[in-house]
C-alpha cells in the first residue's frame, strides 16, 4: 500500500485526473454546516448511493470492493455538486 504521503499522492492524482482539483485546493469552511454534519455520518451505502446519483461509481460491486477512501472520493463529489 505504502505511506500515508505515497497514499496522499495517489489519491490526489487520481482527483486532478477526474475533477482539475484535490481537497487541498478549496476552503472546507465553504461547505455548510448540514454538508460537514452529513460528511461525519458518512457510511458505505450512504457514499455509493450519493456517488450513483451524480454519476460515479465508489466500487467494484460484481466483486464486492469499494474504493478505500470512500469519504475522500464522497468529498470531492460533494465539492463539484456544490461548485467549490
């Protein structure tokens, strides 16, 4: 798997690839109160449900995997639908 920074580095890769931007490079204080409170409740199916609404997928389902970062990927999603 690696270090936290090789993991880091992947994921903010993988998020330049898909959105021109990482979680480093908005202000979270944008996101309202309701959005951070429905962050922190975050659980799987919550996260592939909202993914599936706005037109990705977090996994694999035929095999049953999941990206790891669930949140990090539910995050990002998050910040393009509310146009941070």
């Amino acid at each position: 798997m690696g270090t936290d920074e090789d993991i880091d580095r992947e994921f903010n890769a993988v998020c330049q690839i898909i959105w021109g931007f990482t979680l480093d490079d908005f202000d979270d204080d944008r996101l309202v109160k309701a959005d951070h409170d429905w962050l922190d409740e975050l659980t799987a199916r919550r996260a592939c449900r909202f993914a599936a609404e706005n037109g990705y997928e977090l996994g694999d389902y035929a095999n049953g995997e999941m990206v790891s970062d669930r949140w990090g990927y539910t995050w990002m999603i998050l910040a393009e639908k509310r146009r941070l």
